[in-house]
C-alpha cells in the first residue's frame, strides 16, 4: 500500500492518476486547489522530481513561488512541504492548533539548511488536510482554512 508512481517513462493521464490516488484523494486535492485558489494565483505542474523514489506528483506554486509538492500514492497522496523554523508567538499559536500526529510530522521533518526542512505528511482523512493548511499558513503568513 502507498507505493508511489515510479515509472518516470510512463508520464500518467489524469484518469490514472485519479484511478490510482482514489477518490478521496482526488477530493483533497480538489479542496487544495480550489481554497488555495482563494488566495493565491495557483499553478499545478506535473513533475517527476528528486530522482527514482518519489515518482510522480504535482508541483505546485503561487506564480513562480514553489508551495509544495503532491506526491501520487496507491489509495493516498504526501504532500511535502519545506518549512523554515518557528519564529514568531503568529507562528506558535498557529502551531499549537496542529494535531498530535501533524507535529510528529513537523518533529520528523527532513532537514534542510540552519533553520528548517521537509515535512512529508500523508494525508488520508480532513484532520490531516487541516494540518496541510496550518502548515501552509506558518509558511506563507496567509490564512489558510483546508
């Protein structure tokens, strides 16, 4: 279960990817899309980045900015985001709205440079997709609502 789309010579139709991420999955990014799109000039790329083992996923950016990235996985979606370090008492109430497992994932994050790394969250029910949002806000300083 969540293997991901490693066939970098195969690039997916939309139809197998939502056939592989699932319906729910298709939902979330729909959501995503659609409440980001609120805020920000929302652009989805199709990518195959960071060699073999994360496959293919969408890359997505307000205007040139990289946000994050959509990894495809059997019955689920990661998202990874880069995040700095908690600096500011904004940044630390929005963080003490995350749930327990988001701030495993924000302990466990891939570091990356002085001040901050990579959090890989697998989101598979809304409590998770909020935390997406909750990251989200800290990174950006606009409030997010998933």
């Amino acid at each position: 279960m969540y293997e991901r789309m490693l066939d970098k010579h195969k690039i997916p139709t939309e139809n197998e990817i939502e056939e592989y991420i699932g319906k729910k999955s298709v939902e979330y990014i729909e959501i995503l899309k659609n409440e980001l799109g609120k805020i920000f000039e929302i652009n989805m790329e199709l990518k195959f980045p960071f060699g073999n083992n994360y496959g293919w996923g969408y890359k997505v950016g307000n205007k040139s900015k990289h946000l994050f990235y959509i990894f495809f996985e059997k019955g689920s979606i990661t998202i990874m985001t880069q995040i700095k370090e908690i600096r500011t008492e904004k940044q630390i109430e929005k963080y003490n709205k995350i749930s327990e497992e988001g701030k495993e994932y924000w302990k466990n994050k891939y570091p990356c440079g002085k001040n901050g790394g990579w959090i890989h969250c697998r989101v598979k029910n809304k409590k998770q997709l909020k935390d997406i949002g909750i990251y989200l806000s800290i990174k950006t300083n606009k409030e997010i609502k998933l």
